[in-house]
C-alpha cells in the first residue's frame, strides 16, 4: 500500500496541487486556522496544523508543500521569494527527515533526460525540453515553458505562462514572474525578483529586481 499523502498547506496552490495528484489520493490538509480542522475542502479534509505530519515517522508519510509564493519585492533587495513561508516549511521538515513528493501533472511535457530535485512541482501544461534540470522545491506553474539545456536552482518559482529560452541559468529563491519571457543564455543571479511580463535580455546580478520591457533594475527604496 502506499503512504499517505499530506498536502501543507490549504489554499488555492494546495487544492491545485491535490488535482495534480488525482487519482491519487490524498489523506489531507493542514491550515494554521483551528475553525478550519475537519473542514472539508478539496478531495480531503484539513487535519489541523503543519505538526499533524509529525504524527508520522519520516519514513511513514509523503509531503507536499501547498504553500505557493507570489513575489512581492519591490525596494526590499533580496526578499523575492518565501513571503509566505514556502522555503521555510521545506527546510524544517527536511532538516527533521520528511521527504517531499515531487509533483506532476500529467498534462506537463518532460524530457526523458531532465533531472528533477526533491519536491519540485510541474504543474499543468508546463513543457521542460531536453538537457534541462529543475533544484528542490521549485515550481515550474502553469503552462510556463523551459527550453533546452536550462538549469533552474532551489526553491524557485517560475510563475503561470513565463517563457525561459535555451541554456538560460536561474539562481536560488528566484521569482520569474507571471508570462515573463527569458531570452537565450541568459544567466539570473539568486534572489532576484522578475516582475510579470517582462522581457529580460541581459544578465541579472543577484538579488536584484527588474521589471519592464527590456527589464530594467528597481533600485531599493
Ligand atoms: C514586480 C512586483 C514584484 C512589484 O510588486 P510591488 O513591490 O508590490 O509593487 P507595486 O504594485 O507597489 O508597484 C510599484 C510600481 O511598479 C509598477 N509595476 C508593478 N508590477 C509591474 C509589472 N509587472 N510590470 C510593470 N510595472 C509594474 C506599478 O505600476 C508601480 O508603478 P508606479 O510607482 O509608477 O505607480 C509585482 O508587481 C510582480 O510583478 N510580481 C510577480 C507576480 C506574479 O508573478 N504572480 C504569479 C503568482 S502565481
């Protein structure tokens, strides 16, 4: 039989995640909010908070991190990412021994030899071409499309619809904002934020935020 599944998690990236998943099935939620335990929410019930999962030995369960990451940075170098505690979930339970289930929906088109980290999540009609390889904890969202040859770090999130040309590198914690196109070689430092819809075409030093068609720098408030 195989393990139970808990998502982390109960807003709209977890239910996303738990369509994923069908037809597996997924023992349940967690939300932080009490009023919530034992409401029924989208294929399962909220079982109370993150320590639910603690009930379980490691090696007794599977994790999902439901926790999503919309990026908010402007003036606030280097905060691109986990403003809601994405990163900070997968390391604690990590760092305790759980394992995160990698996600993926089997709409997403992947390429025999892409490597995929721990607990990434390739969500509906994502495409990943060939040569490419995804760190832990990364999401790759809706409809985003990675060509070949591009390497993609750690709890990144390449947000619904962005665009990454061949051979583009992606540091750690980056946010590539909703339908942002990438051009070809291009290499984006860690931390940084791309802000939705823009067009980068020169190297991004780390942390920066950039916005705009070319992107250009946000300098900090
Ligand atoms: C770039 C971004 C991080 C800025 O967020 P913010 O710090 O809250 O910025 P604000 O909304 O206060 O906007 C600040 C200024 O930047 C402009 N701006 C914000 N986002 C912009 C964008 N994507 N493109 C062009 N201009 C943008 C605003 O119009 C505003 O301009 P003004 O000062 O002339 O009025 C954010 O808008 C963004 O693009 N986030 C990514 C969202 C995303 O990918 N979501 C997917 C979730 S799955």
């Amino acid at each position: 039989m195989s393990k139970p599944i808990i998502i982390l998690g109960a807003g709209g990236h977890a239910r996303v995640l738990a369509d994923a998943l069908l037809p597996l099935e997924i023992s349940g939620f967690t939300d932080s909010n009490p009023l919530k335990v034992d409401s029924p929410l989208h294929h399962a019930a909220v079982l109370g908070g993150d320590d639910v999962a603690l009930a379980y030995s490691p090696d007794d369960i599977q994790l999902v991190n439901g926790v999503g990451s919309v990026g908010i940075a402007i003036g606030k170098k280097g905060a691109a990412l986990d403003t809601l505690g994405r990163v900070t979930l997968f390391k604690r339970f990590r760092s305790a021994g759980y394992r995160f289930l990698d996600v993926i929906h089997p709409s997403a088109i992947i390429a025999p030899d892409v490597a995929l980290g721990e607990g990434v999540q390739i969500m509906a009609g994502a495409v990943l071409q060939t040569g490419t390889s995804i760190g832990d904890n990364t999401i790759v969202n809706t409809r985003a499309s990675i060509d070949h040859d591009c390497h993609i770090g750690a709890h990144v999130h390449i947000a619904p619809g962005a665009v990454l040309s061949g051979g583009v590198t992606v540091g750690d914690y980056v946010h590539v904002g909703a339908g942002a196109t990438i051009v070809q070689g291009i290499h984006i430092g860690a931390n940084c934020m791309i802000a939705a819809g823009a067009v980068v075409i020169r190297d991004i030093p780390a942390g920066e935020t950039v916005i705009g068609v070319p992107a250009k720098e946000v300098k900090d408030e």
